[in-house]
C-alpha cells in the first residue's frame, strides 16, 4: 500500500465505528466511511469538539450538524497546491487527500520526462490531478460531466496560482468527449481515469463501473500518442482490485505499448492508531 503521508493541512486523526475524524486545516470534521468495519474505543476526545458531524440517514443520503459556525469554504494547501474546501451534501469536501500519492508520482514522471506532457484527465472533480501536472510542467484537459466540478477545479486553479497554465476546462461526457477526440485526431502523453462506481448514461440509462470499465479504457488507449507516458486508473468500487485494474492494463495499453503496470492500495496514516485507512486502489501503466 502507498501512503499519503506527506500532509502538513490535513490529518486523519482516528476512525472507528463506520466514521473517521479528520483535521481539514484547523477545522475538525467526522465523515462516514463504509470501510471502518472495526469498532474500537475512540481514542481521543476530539470526537466530542468536532466543529462538524455528517450523519447519514436510513432513507439514503444524509446531512451536516455543526457545533461551531465554519466558513463557507477554507484553503487548504499540498506544497505548491492549494485547494478550496467546503462540506457538500454528499459528505464530500471537495478533496480526497489520499490522491497525493498519485499527485507526487505523476509530478515526478513528468519533471523528468525530458519533454512537454500533454495530459488527458477524465472525470476530474475538483482538479488535483489537473493542478499537479500542471504544476509540474504539463498541459492538461480537464474534463468531467458536472459544470460546477469543473467551475471547483477552476478556483483550485486560481487559487495555486496556476490559472496561466495550459489547462482546457471542459464540461462533458467523457466517453463521448474521448470519442470526439479521436476522430478529431488529438493525441495525448498521459491518460488519467478516475471514473465513479455508479453513472448514468445520456439516456438516464444506470451503469456500472465494472461493467463498463474495459470498454472505457481499450477507448482510451486510442487517444494516446505513439509515445505515452503514463496511463493512471483509479477506483473506488469494492469490486475492481488492483489486481483487476492491473490486468485491464496489462491487456490494453500494455498490449499495444509494452512497458509495465504497477497497482497497490492507496491510504491514509491514522494518527490515533498508527495503522493505515485503505482508501481505494490505483493502476499505473509506464512505458
């Protein structure tokens, strides 16, 4: 398992009981987190002072209560990055730390790839991904389905003072917008997916990611230029294993470029335990 375990505004205080403590800055928040199976006694009382508390309802969904009055939205910053944080509905804040590890690996590939990057970043979110390439030099395409993600991602942006880099914002669908791509014959260095366990298609159609996940990328693997980088999935869903996402790639982009696939946990140190949260699982094809 790699370890995000380079945070100085985020801490994963303790976790138990289906819900994890966590510092975003100096703000304390407790979050359901369906993977906290144990039930071990808190271990601190932080638990009691928590500025807020999502509960999640039977009925599906859930809501905030707040102990204290908390801004609208705070920043909080991962070296050179800086991100806009704020409690949504859905218990999310707008940032998932555990990806710094992935951050780090892709700014390292492409400071030393000796050559301009131009990365394709699908299903995007707030843009931690997009902000990190291009951090670390690359052009990047950022593109996910909501307009307010992408409107998030562009405040992260500004925020980190990289608004002047080259970065399309884009607001579709990403198959149909990789598709488009294709007959349009752009081609990309890095591929980066990190698509969610459940969507719907145009049609209100429900898909799952498992189901759909092969086609997605043998789609991808057609964008790539003649001299890829990288190619980075990453998951969520309970069902798609390392081992899994190592094999598509393998079998995909391995196939047709050759290079190697390496794919492990990801997580979070918990300081109360000392243990690591497992937080989903990443794929890396590099040449």
């Amino acid at each position: 398992m790699r370890t995000a375990d380079n945070w100085k505004d985020y801490r994963l205080i303790d976790c138990t009981s289906s819900e994890k403590l966590e510092l975003w800055g100096d703000i304390s928040l407790i979050r359901p987190d369906p993977q906290i199976i144990w039930k071990t006694d808190r271990k601190t009382n932080l638990w009691n002072t928590a500025y807020g508390h999502y509960h999640r309802s039977d009925k599906g969904g859930g809501q905030w209560s707040f102990k204290k009055k908390i801004p609208d939205s705070w920043l909080i910053s991962y070296g050179d990055l800086k991100f806009n944080i704020r409690p949504t509905g859905f218990k999310h804040t707008g940032l998932f730390p555990e990806q710094a590890v992935n951050w780090d690996y892709m700014d390292n590939l492409i400071r030393n790839a000796g050559r301009p990057i131009n990365v394709l970043n699908l299903f995007a979110y707030t843009g931690g991904a997009t902000l990190a390439c291009a951090n670390a030099g690359a052009s990047v395409c950022h593109v996910d389905a909501s307009k307010g993600m992408v409107q998030w991602a562009r405040d992260n942006a500004a925020s980190s003072g990289l608004s002047d880099r080259p970065i399309r914002w884009i607001v579709d669908d990403c198959e149909k917008f990789v598709a488009r791509e294709i007959k349009r014959g752009r081609k990309y260095d890095a591929v980066i997916m990190d698509p969610p366990s459940y969507g719907r298609g145009p049609n209100q159609e429900v898909w799952k990611l498992e189901d759909c996940i092969y086609d997605l990328v043998k789609l991808c693997s057609n964008v790539l230029s003649d001299d890829p980088l990288f190619f980075l999935l990453n998951s969520y869903t309970t069902g798609l294993s390392p081992s899994v996402m190592s094999y598509i790639l393998s079998e995909t982009i391995g196939e047709k470029y050759g290079g190697g696939v390496k794919a492990d946990e990801i997580g979070l140190p918990v300081e109360a335990s000392g243990c690591v949260l497992p937080c989903g699982s990443t794929a890396i094809w590099t040449k």
